[in-house]
C-alpha cells in the first residue's frame, strides 16, 4: 500500500520506469528501415518470450495454491476479455508504431498518450456525471490538440493521418485498461500478461504479412517475422522488451507498493516531453514547430486534469501501461 513517505530508491524506480517507457518511440525509430507493423511484431514477440517462464511459474503456483481462481481462467467471459484485451493492444500497438513513420515523434506521443481524454468523453456519452476538474480537463485537452494538430499546415513531419493513427491506439488502449482492470483483480500479472501479448504478437504478425508482405523465411531480414533476430535489430528490440516492456511495467507495478496510482499515472502522462527529448538526443526527433508548442502544453495539461478529475470522482484513473 503506498504511504506518506516512500523511500528514496523508490523515486529511482519511478524515474526509471517512467525513462524507459518514454525512449519506446525513439528507439523504434532507429530501424525505421523495417516495416512499422513488423517493427510492432517483433516487440511483442521478444516479450511473449520473456513473459513466458514467469507466466509458467505463476500458471502452475496458480493451479496448485488457488484452484478456484485456477477455474476461472476457463470460464467464457475470462476468455474473451483475455482475447479482447489482445485484440486492443493489437490495435494499440500497430496503429501507434505506424503512426511513428507518418507523423512527428512528438505528435505520436502526444496523442497516444491522450487515453484519459477518451475515457472522459466516453463518460459523458454514455451518460455518467463528470466533475469540474473532468470537464475542465476535457476543454483544455481538446483545444490543446486542436492546435497541435494545425501543425500539418505548417510542419513538414506532421500529417493528419499519422496524427489519427496514434490517437486510434489511445483508444484502443481503454479497451485493454478496462479488460485488465476486471482480470487483473484476481489474475496474477504473467498469468494474464503473457496470453494477451502473445495475441496480440501473433495478430500483427499476420496483419504484416497481409499488408506489407512480410515472409516466414529469415531473409531479408526487415521482412521477415523471426527478422529480429538478426544482429542488426536484435539490440533495438532486445531493449525494447527488457527497457520499457519490463524494466518500465515492472518497475511502475513495483512501486505501486509506495505511491498512489494517480501519482504514477501523472508521471507517465510526462512521456511526450520525456520522449521528444529522447527523439532529439538519438537524432530521430526534430524541434517541434509552433503549433505543437503551443499546443501541447495544453493537451498535456488536460489529459492531467482529467487523470486528477478521475481520481478524485473515484473513478477508474488511467493507469501506465505495458506500451512502448
């Protein structure tokens, strides 16, 4: 349970965590040579791997300590959330790496990461009452992407497509807060972690073969499903399955034990600033244009207003996820 006073180290978790799940968009733009749907493939398949012996350890504690939460993993509405949650970080993954090629680091992250904005204004059309600080949140955000998104006018990078593409995965992304919200109450975290990445690794490595002709042979290997296993992307994926897919998720539910979610998730919300800087240091990222400037403090500063809205409503607060 978090407290008053967490340790120091706990912060160096935290920021951690939060670095590494911020280099995910600069790093996947280094072996932009490769397919961005691939690229989303290859991520996904390196975690599976890695959440495979956990995933093991915990099936089997799982089945042997807990055998009426072992039983449920079998019932129907289980199963398909565990699918729906895969179909979602399917779409989250592969429509926010494509997003990477067709529009600005900045603009990808900004807009990925603008999920409490959906949940908001999913609320309110679904008829819930939202608070001042939501509704407020909900304002700032939207005009701040309104601005952001005149950019395309101006800014070479920056398209509208792209823009949507990554806005596409923050939507998708609900949909896999909402399934984990109801099995990680009594799932173990590999238990559950492992199916939903292996789903969603397997759905993009067919969507790659369909729409950019990926090939099961090893050669070339920017076209080939087990391609990343090559030396020439083997450290890039290597350091996206161990940096922001484990030393980020792990790290933001290890600390869990310290701070509040919504301290957490308003750390995350930091990725778009955290993640530019990244971008310009490897040289993926270029300076934002005026519009992005001035808009995505806005959007930035919304997308927190409504995480704060959430907390203080009781609601469901966005929490950091498994991405990038």
């Amino acid at each position: 349970m978090a407290n008053s006073s967490p340790p120091k180290y706990a912060w160096f978790i935290l920021g951690a965590a939060v670095l590494a799940v911020s280099s995910a968009g600069a790093v996947f733009q280094l072996i932009d040579e490769v397919p961005p749907i691939l690229r989303a493939s290859w991520r996904l398949q390196a975690t599976a791997i890695l959440l495979l012996p956990p995933f093991i350890l915990q099936f089997s504690k799982m089945r042997k300590d807990s055998p009426d939460d072992f039983a449920r993993l079998w019932e129907k509405r289980v199963v398909l959330a565990i699918v729906g949650s895969g179909l979602c970080l399917w779409i989250h993954f592969g429509s926010w790496v494509w997003s990477l090629d067709h529009t600005s680091l900045t603009h990808s992250l900004l807009f990925v990461t603008a999920h409490p904005l959906v949940i908001v204004a999913g609320l309110y059309l679904m008829g819930y009452s939202i608070n001042k600080k939501q509704a407020t949140g909900a304002i700032v955000g939207f005009l701040g992407a309104t601005i952001t998104l005149l950019g395309v006018t101006t800014e070479g990078d920056v398209t509208l497509i792209g823009d949507a593409a990554a806005f596409i995965g923050a939507i998708a992304i609900v949909g896999y807060l909402v399934a984990g919200r109801f099995l990680r109450e009594w799932m173990p975290l590999f238990v559950y972690a492992f199916p939903v990445t292996l789903i969603a690794a397997t759905l993009l490595a067919f969507s790659s073969m369909v729409l950019e002709g990926t090939t099961l042979s090893g050669l070339p290997s920017n076209s080939s499903l087990i391609g990343w296993g090559d030396l020439i992307y083997l450290p890039a994926i290597a350091y996206l399955a161990f940096g922001p897919g484990l030393v980020g998720h792990t790290g933001i539910n290890s600390v869990l034990r310290w701070f509040p979610p919504i301290i957490i998730s308003v750390a995350v919300l930091f990725e778009p600033l955290i993640g530019s800087l990244i971008g310009w240091f490897l040289g993926t990222a270029v300076a934002p244009g005026l519009f992005t400037l001035l808009g995505g403090p806005f959007l930035i500063a919304g997308v927190i207003l409504v995480t704060l809205g959430l907390s203080e409503s009781g609601g469901d607060v966005p929490e950091p996820i498994e991405e990038e």
